[in-house]
C-alpha cells in the first residue's frame, strides 16, 4: 500500500489525492504564493516591498542614488531595476567594481584617456563614465574610491563632464549615477577617509537594502526562484521541500544574504537525487548554525508552519547536532512507510543505495541486508 493510501496526504511521486493533508512535504511553487519577481529581484516580504516602492517613485528620474546594503543583498539588482525604470532604460548599463580600481590607473578607467598619455596608452580610451552616456554608470563599492580621486568624480556628477586623461578637452555625459556600498559612509567622512562634500552629494537620494535575516518572509519566495533557477541549469526536477528543511532555510542568519542563500540552494539542488529536497541536502554548517534547539523540542522546530518565519529561542539551548536530524528523519521515513526502503528513499529524495548507505552510517541497518534496529533494539523485518 502506497504511503498517500496509508497516511493520508498527497504521494509527489504518483499525484494521487487521499483525504488528510500531508505537511512533511511542501510544493515548492506553493511557496511563492503572492511573490513577485522584478528585474531579477524577487520580493514578498514587506521590507522589499517598501524597497520596491521606493525604487517606483524614483526610477522614472535622472538623479543620482547611494544604495546601502550588506554584501551580497542585491545592490546591483536594484540599480538594473531603477535603470530599467528609468528615462533611458534601451541605454547602456555599465557597472563597474570600485574596489577593481588600479591606483595608477584609476582616473583612465574612469574618465578615459588619449592615445600616448602614458606608457601603453596606445588608442584611445573612453572610460566608463564616457561609455555609459545615454544609459546608467553604476559604481558598487564607492567607499573603496581612492581619497585622491574623489573631487575628480563629484566634478563629474555635478556639471556632467569628464576630462580624459592627457586631452585639454572635456566631454559633455548624459547618464544616471548610481553608487552603492556596504560601509558606513558617514563614519568614514568623520575619519576623513571620505569627501564630506561628495557624500553629501551622493546620499541625498538613498535606498537601504535590509540584510535576508530581516527579511525572513522572504524567503520561501526565494527558495522557489532559485530551485526553479537551478533545476533549468542542472537538469533537475526538484520540485517538493520538506518542512524541516524550510524551516533550517529560515531559521539560518545568512551572514552572505542572498548570495550565500543562492549559494547554498545550488549546493542542494545538485546533491538532490529526485523531486524530493530534505535537510540532508543542505550545507552541513547551514543546518548546524540554524538548529538551535534542545532535543526534547526537536519535533516543535521541524513542524512549524511554512507561511511564518521561524522565531529564534528566547534563551540559550543546546545544539542539535546534524546527525541526530539525519537520524531522526531517517527513522521517521522508515516508520511513515513501515520499512519499505524504496518509498522511503523515495519520501527522502535520494537513491535505494544511498539510503542503504546511510541507514549503516547512523546504525539504523546494515548496507547489505536493509533490515533496521528500532530504538529500543528490536529488528524490524526488511520490506522492500
């Protein structure tokens, strides 16, 4: 009997409706449910709603914005939706790294230069300010440009003009500026380690990008765009989550935003071996760092809903070691399916062999024979 049949719930691998739901397993397109997707940007929570906006109200106009951000937030994805919801959105959009900047070299690569200004300058150069006119230049990092040459780009901003290195002439640029960073600008004109007069022209018109941890509800939409995005790329059908591993995905700080999250959602496709994506799949320090619970309330953290993001404890517990979460999953897929090893690999999305592999690993049964010890010792006979 199939374990849609006997539980209750709705089988991912046979389609079949039974009469009670199933919340071990979650449709992966479910999770986006309200989510909208804007210029590579995908936003469901409130913050990047307000961030949308914002970015709404601003893109249609020419003046300059300094987007505030953690790395890996999605800076430049901002500046690609503002420039696309901008005057010149068929213009160039040139993006450039200020942390790329060679000092000896910073003012060609920003304003260009002519031929023999210096040694190996043997054509000329239009720079990146030159080659984004008509269209959007976008400096990440802006709190990495040289103290020296920083009057040379305000002069840039405000009248609109840059000098190529060795011409005695000035060219007229028509484009949008928009500059981010990762620092904290303000403390850095204190330490007159940048232009006050330049930080205030830049900030005048400023969007922050709040950091993934402050976003929490944000990321079931996430998970939804990256598995799609990678299922394409690999070859994939990942197409079901399980609940515990919903909830690691939220309850994880993501020091590396969506970077790190984009990142880690790869690394699980990837291991997945069917439709089914399980806690085992993820990055190991992943699910150390998110599972901050006692034992005794391991059930309350891998059966919260899916529609709110996982609150963190109110007072310090002892960890859950990612071996005792592979343990208890795997005895909990042996006993929704009363032994059966293919379904049970089948409800964990990895292979017969792979299963085997582990059951020996955790001491759940031999490789060889699939018979499996319960809890209390006894054997239980092998069914598949």
């Amino acid at each position: 009997m199939d374990f849609d049949e006997e539980r209750g719930g709705r089988n991912p691998t046979s389609g079949r409706e039974s009469t009670a739901p199933n919340n071990e397993w979650l449709d992966i397109d479910s999770l986006a449910v309200g989510a909208e997707e804007i210029g590579g940007m995908v936003i469901q929570s409130a913050e990047m709603r307000k961030v949308l906006d914002t970015i709404s109200r601003l893109g249609p106009y020419k003046a300059t914005v300094l987007i505030y951000g953690e790395s890996g937030t999605g800076k430049e994805l901002v500046a690609r939706a503002l420039h696309v919801l901008g005057p010149n959105p068929k213009g160039p959009f040139v993006t450039f790294n200020c942390s790329n900047l060679m000092e000896s070299l910073a003012e060609s690569q920003l304003f260009g230069h002519v031929r023999g200004a210096f040694t190996d300058a043997r054509e000329d150069s239009l720079g990146y300010f030159r080659s984004a006119n008509g269209g959007t230049l976008f400096l990440d990092e802006i709190g990495e440009l040289p103290l020296r040459l920083q009057p040379k780009l305000l002069r840039a901003v405000e009248l609109h003009e840059v000098q190529p290195v060795g011409s005695s002439q000035s060219y007229k640029v028509d484009l949008r500026l928009i500059a981010a960073t990762n620092r904290d600008l303000r403390t850095m004109v204190k330490a007159g380690q940048f232009r006050d007069d330049l930080y205030y022209r830049l900030s005048a018109t400023a969007i922050m990008i709040p950091p993934l941890r402050q976003r929490r509800d944000n990321i079931p939409a996430l998970i939804t765009h990256f598995v799609k995005h990678y299922n394409r790329l690999f070859g994939k059908n990942v197409r079901f989550i399980s609940n515990a591993a919903l909830t690691i995905l939220k309850t994880y700080d993501w020091p590396g935003n969506v970077r790190e999250f984009s990142h880690a959602i790869q690394s699980a496709v990837m291991l997945a071996d069917s439709e089914f994506l399980d806690v085992g799949a993820l990055p190991e320090h992943v699910a150390h760092a998110a599972i901050g619970v006692e034992s005794s309330a391991g059930s309350t953290a891998v059966t919260q809903s899916p529609v709110s993001p996982a609150t963190p404890p109110s007072e310090p517990r002892s960890p859950l070691l990612l071996d005792e979460v592979i343990k208890k999953t795997l005895m909990r897929s042996l006993e929704e399916t009363e032994g059966n090893r293919r379904r049970a690999a089948d409800l964990l999305g990895v292979s017969r062999s792979t299963l085997y592999r582990m059951l020996a690993r955790y001491g759940l049964g031999d490789a060889e024979t699939g018979r499996r010890r319960s809890p209390s010792g006894s054997g239980m006979g092998r069914r598949a």
